[in-house]
C-alpha cells in the first residue's frame, strides 16, 4: 500500500474480495479478476476505461514501491504497522467498508485500539480565536480528567489547543496525521508531538517518509470520525476541514455536536450552521459531551439548577396568601382570604409566619409587602463617565484596536498607562488646537 492509494474504495473492495496477497499479484499482472470488473462495472457503473486507467495506477506505484525499506524506516524511528485482525487495530474503523484503511502507521507508548474505546474527536479551525482555543483546551482538560482520550488532527489552533489540555490532565490523545509518522507537520510541533508519543500515539495510513498534500488531509479526516465515538466542532468557518469531518461523523452514524460562537464571528459559522440545521447537538461542557456520547445510564450530565431563593422554601398555600398580599396599599385578612383562595383562618395563620419571616409589614390600612432593601456600593463623583473622544478620521468600518500586552499588564497592575501618571507621558502642549472650556462634570446619581 501507498500513500495514493488511501482510502480507495475500489481498492478497498478488491482487497476484501480476494485478499491482499491476491490483489497485489492482479496488480502486478495487471490483470484484475473478470468477476470483479463486472461487479465494478454492473453495480457501480463505472466503465471499462476507468478501471483500467485505475489498475494502471496502481501498477505504476507498486513498481515504484518498496515495503521492506518502508518497514526498516519504521523501526529505525519507533514506528510499527498494524493491520486488520492484529490486536491493537480498532474494529470500529471497520465500519468505512471500502474505505477501510489496509493498515496503520503507529508512534507512540499507549495502545491504540484501548485508547479509543472511549474517545472524542475535537476539531476545529487552524487560524483559531482566543475564543476557540481556550474552549478546545478546556474541553481537552475536562474530557482528560473524566478518563476520555481526546483524537484530532495535530494541527494549529484548535487541534493542537485539545491535545494540550489532554496531555495537562494526564489523558492519552490520538493524532491523526496526514503524513508520515516521522515527519512533524507542522514543524513547530515537535515538541508536542514528542510530548503525544510518551503520552499517546501518533497515527498515519502513509508510509514513513511520506509528507502531506492537501488531498491526504481530507482523506484522514475520515479517520479522525471513525476512530472517536462522537466528533465535537469546536469552531469552524464555512469552508473548513473540520465540516468534512464532521460530514464522515454523520455518515458512520456517530455522534455530531458543535460549540456556538458569537454570532459576529466568521470562524463560528460553520459551527452555527450545522447547530441551525440540526445535523449537531449543541455542547458547552466536558460533561454535556460525555452525557451525548458515553453509555446510557452511566455517563449521564447533571442538570444545571436554578439560582434558589428563601421564597422557595414556603409551600404552595403560604406562597399563594404572600402573592396575595398589595405592594403599596395595605389589605385586610379577609380580602386576602379571598385573593388567595383560602378559608380566613388559613390566610392569617399564613400571614402570622410570613410577617416573622420578614416578608410582610403591617400597615395602617392592613397588610402589605415589605420592602426588599438592596445594597450596593455607590460609585464616587470621579466615577462619572464622561463620552469617549471619537476620532473623526476615523473609518467607521474598520474594528476598534486591541490594548497591547503592556497596556494589560499596566491595568491589571494598576500602574500608569500612557495616557496617564506621570507627567513625562503627557503631551507638554497642544499645537493647532482650540482651548476648551469644559464645564463642571455632571452629577448623574443626584440628578445634577
């Protein structure tokens, strides 16, 4: 097998027809068995023509093939190939058919085929926000920490921010590469890639060697589907990668959700898509995934509950006399008998408990409610704000500038910016301009 012939289905059908011993002596003969090319022919409609330029591919790249120096550059970097039936080979990546891959490309300490028994595929944009990036790690950390092997693509942005938080909390990740598995693609990787063997593997359907194009990216991206339980679109734009992963995730029949992003954000459209035709599930959690894609009854979320208040604790007759109390003008016991639905005595006794507890005052005229006295902390007369300078060559579609990493570290310090502090970082004087006469700040709290 070759890097070119990835993920051919015809291939695929060959081999699974006739083995892989039979199929590579029809290639080397270039003589494919008559009982294939009339199935090829009569139930997938493709003409003679096409599958003899097919073989004749094939033929070509045997020729120029040599196994026994792919096995030796294997070992000399730690690599071993793994084929269907072997221990380690995932059997859920027999569920592509024809797409199968004839074999894997392994790197790495752990076993793979373990490792994802109970894994999720994070994927996502490569020029991620801050945003998706920190979403990535913290799903990678929480995934990580619930004993789940995070699979992706190794690639920048959110790729390589999940499998970062999975190597944080300990937890095996999977990468999947669309090149060899000696080289490093991308080559400022090399770190982590090396941090992934210790802790995880690295695995490739290509030959060591071999470097990636953007057809094989695609190609591997049905793996990245097949080798996970459910695949989770971290943020993606309309044309991403990540939507062909999540396309192959939807045709195995796996598990499909994706993260909302804001609705400004051209990197969250594809996830926004995919959540508007509801073809995913919206996650916001670890737990949320797990709860979609682990074992009925036994990786279950718990629901998020609402803020309690003393209001809760009353029963259902005592809340409905308190309903019935006027905010302003007071009631008697009998009118609120009757708002209520209660018998006189039942109202009183209600209202008895509800006057200790603070919720009711007595009035001149009867009962009503008692005011709720809210604190907060008043902002000082410095605090009022006045509007901000608008610049009037400005272009109005451009976006506002981000605060530089030293403009942050001065406010989270509360040291003096430019703007501000010591005289030597003001202006000594204004050229060109006409002095202002500002008046006294207005006083917006007293209304003055």
């Amino acid at each position: 097998m070759r890097a070119a012939d990835v993920g051919d289905p015809i291939m695929g059908r060959l081999v699974a027809q006739h083995g892989a011993a039979a199929a590579a002596d029809a290639i080397r003969a270039r003589s494919l068995p008559p009982e294939f090319i009339e199935q090829e022919m009569t139930l997938r409609d493709r003409p003679r023509d096409e599958l003899t330029a097919r073989l004749n591919a094939w033929h070509a790249r045997l020729a120029a093939s040599n196994p026994a120096a792919d096995i030796e550059n294997g070992a000399r970097c730690g690599a071993r190939l793994i084929v269907p039936g072997d221990a380690e080979w995932p059997t859920q990546l027999d569920q592509l058919g024809p797409s199968r891959p004839l074999g894997l490309w392994l790197r790495g300490a752990v076993d793979l085929r373990f490792s994802c028994l109970k894994s999720v595929a994070l994927v996502g944009a490569r020029s991620a926000t801050a945003y998706g990036m920190h979403i990535a790690a913290e799903f990678g950390v929480g995934l990580g920490e619930s004993g789940w092997t995070v699979v992706s693509g190794g690639a920048f942005g959110v790729d390589s921010a999940a499998h970062r938080g999975a190597l944080t909390a300990g937890s095996p990740t999977v990468v999947v590469l669309a090149c060899g598995v000696d080289v490093c693609y991308p080559s400022s990787h090399d770190t982590l890639f090396a941090k992934v063997r210790d802790q995880g593997v690295i695995v490739s359907e290509c030959p060591p060697g071999v470097h990636p194009t953007r057809a094989r990216f695609l190609i591997r991206n049905r793996l990245i589907a097949a080798l996970s339980r459910g695949t989770v679109v971290v943020e993606a734009a309309l044309r991403s990668g990540a939507l062909n992963t999540a396309t192959h995730a939807l045709a195995l029949n796996r598990h499909l959700a994706a993260v909302p992003g804001p609705v400004t954000s051209r990197l969250s459209d594809g996830c926004h898509r995919l959540l508007r035709e509801r073809k995913a599930v919206c996650v916001t959690s670890p737990e949320e995934i797990i709860d979609l894609v682990g074992v009925m009854g036994d990786d279950l979320v718990s629901q998020p509950r609402t803020p309690a208040v003393a209001r809760d604790k009353l029963n259902d007759v005592t809340k409905r006399v308190l309903d019935a109390v006027p905010t302003r003008r007071g009631a008697g016991p009998a009118s609120i008998a009757v708002a209520a639905g209660v018998n006189l005595s039942t109202a009183l006794s209600a209202l008895g408990g509800l006057a200790a507890a603070g919720y009711i005052e007595r009035a001149a005229d009867g009962w009503r409610l008692r005011k709720q006295t809210t604190s907060y902390r008043k902002a000082p007369d410095s605090a009022v704000l006045e509007p901000p300078h608008i610049d009037a060559d400005a272009d109005p579609s451009q976006d506002p500038p981000f605060p530089d990493e030293d403009d942050l570290v001065r406010r989270e310090h509360n040291l003096p910016t430019h703007d501000e502090g010591s005289p030597e970082s003001r202006p000594a004087c204004r050229t060109n301009e006409p002095e202002r006469h500002t008046a006294p700040p207005r006083n917006t709290l007293n209304g003055r």
